[in-house]
C-alpha cells in the first residue's frame, strides 16, 4: 500500500478567496475533469472539448475557467468552516450544480475525521444546500485497511442517512489497469447498496506517478485502457486525472503524450 501523502499536499489547501459571480454555459456531457492548483494549467485540457469540469480541492475558484468549463467547489476539511458559506453561495450563484464534500477524511495526512464527525460535520455544513446542489460524498481513499476507504465511507454512510447524499466520491492509487477496474466496480457496488446515482473518481493515477510521470508510454497505456471502461460505466459520472500540472498531464503549457492520451477524443 503506498502513501497517499503527496507531493501537492501544501497546494491542496487551496485558499478560501472568493470569485466573483459568473454564469457559464455548460461545454459538454462528458465525465471527464481537470484537477488543478493553478488555474492557468486547465485551458491545455479543454481544447478538444472532452474536459467538461475542473475542482482545485477548495472552495473557490482563484481565478477563471476557460469558457464552458463547470467549477465543482469541495468543503476540504474543518480548516475551511469559516469562509463555508460565503464561498459555497458565490460558486452556486455562479452556476455549480454539485458541492464535493471532504478530501481523504480516512487519512491522517488529509482533512483527518472520524466517521461520526465527518457526518455531523458534513449535515451542518452541506446538507443544506441539497435543495440547490446534487451533493457528493467525503472522497476516500482506495486503502483497503479496515477504518479506511470504502470501510470508512460505509461506517460515514451509516450515520448521515439523512444527509442528502446522491454520490460516492473515491480516489484511486495503484499498479495495473485491472486492479484499478476491480475497485471502481467496487466502488459502484458499494454506491448501489446506498441508493447512491453516481461514482466520481476525483483522483486517480499510477502510484508510481504520484510525484510525477515516470514513463510516458506506461501511463498512456494506462490510460488508454482504463478511460474507455470508464466512459462505459453509467454510473460513473465524473472522474479526474492527477492532474493538471508540470510533468502530469502537461509539459510547460502544453499537453504531453499523458495529456493528450487523457484528452483524446478517441480514447
């Protein structure tokens, strides 16, 4: 099991500086997303027209989406209870239909909660923009250590029954394509036993890539497999690539053979 610490651990907690309102036109139906730090990395990914979305693990945007592009805010963690509300009415106001609710809760290195706060946290902080936004839950980890991962989403699902929940939020790290389509069908299984519509895989990645690609070729193989399971999954609805940023998915500011493998329209 490698560790989900990672080398961008200081740039996912993003700032809570609000953006101003700005209504968008939705760009495409496609799933998939554009994890970003730095927003002037996401124009790259949406020349094709198949990067339909983009989250930077905040609540804010910090800048402008290229046009079309929707902004998915997420609740981080407790760190960011203070600028909640502020920033959740600006990013709805500014056309989000969906809120992401905590990064990694299962993991002491990340938002760090236990299940039973994670729910009381998340129904005082999210529910009640339910009637506003299609929510998604705490994303965790692929650690199949019990009181991680899909255990800890199971005991969190437990105790926020009445969270308005619609979505199962996961993220991936591993070796092969296979065992990668082994626990996305978990991770939709898992979902259906909650009445869950939807599975996003809002981080995913070789872990041999978490500090940057080490061979282009292997992960382009990687994911020129693994996408068009993805696509033909109905109940995954969205996932992201990690991510948009120098020795990923790009190189300088352009796309790399990774990039543009995650941005083919054939794929």
């Amino acid at each position: 099991m490698v560790s989900f610490t990672k080398l961008f651990t200081a740039g996912l907690l993003a700032t809570s500086t609000l953006a101003v309102p700005v209504k968008v036109q939705k760009r495409s139906t496609s799933k998939r997303g554009a994890a970003y730090n730095d927003i002037s990395t996401v124009s790259a990914l949406t020349n094709t027209g198949t990067v339909a979305w983009a989250y930077n693990w905040a609540m804010s945007l910090s800048g402008d989406l290229p046009s079309g592009i929707d902004f998915v805010p997420m609740l981080w963690g407790a760190k960011d209870f203070g600028g909640w509300v502020a920033a959740i009415e600006t990013a709805l106001s500014s056309g989000s239909e969906y809120i992401l609710g905590f990064n990694e809760p299962d993991m002491p290195s990340q938002a760090c909660m236990s299940s039973s706060d994670a729910a009381s946290y998340y129904q005082s902080y999210i529910t009640p923009y339910a009637g506003q936004a299609k929510l998604i839950s705490p994303a965790v980890t692929s650690s199949t250590t019990d009181g991680q991962g899909l255990s800890w989403f199971k005991s969190f699902m437990d105790q926020c029954t009445s969270c308005g929940i619609t979505g199962l939020a996961v993220h991936w790290y591993g070796s092969t394509a296979d065992e990668f389509k082994s626990f996305v069908q978990e991770a939709i299984d898992t979902a259906s036993s909650y009445s869950l519509s939807e599975v996003w895989i809002t981080e995913f990645a070789l872990s041999a890539d978490i500090n940057g690609v080490v061979d282009e070729a292997t992960t382009v193989a990687f994911l020129n497999d693994v996408i068009p399971y993805l696509d033909g999954q109905p109940s995954v609805t969205r996932y992201s690539y990690f991510m948009a940023a120098e020795n990923y998915l790009l190189s300088g500011s352009a796309l790399n053979s990774v990039g543009s493998a995650y941005c083919s329209t054939s794929a």
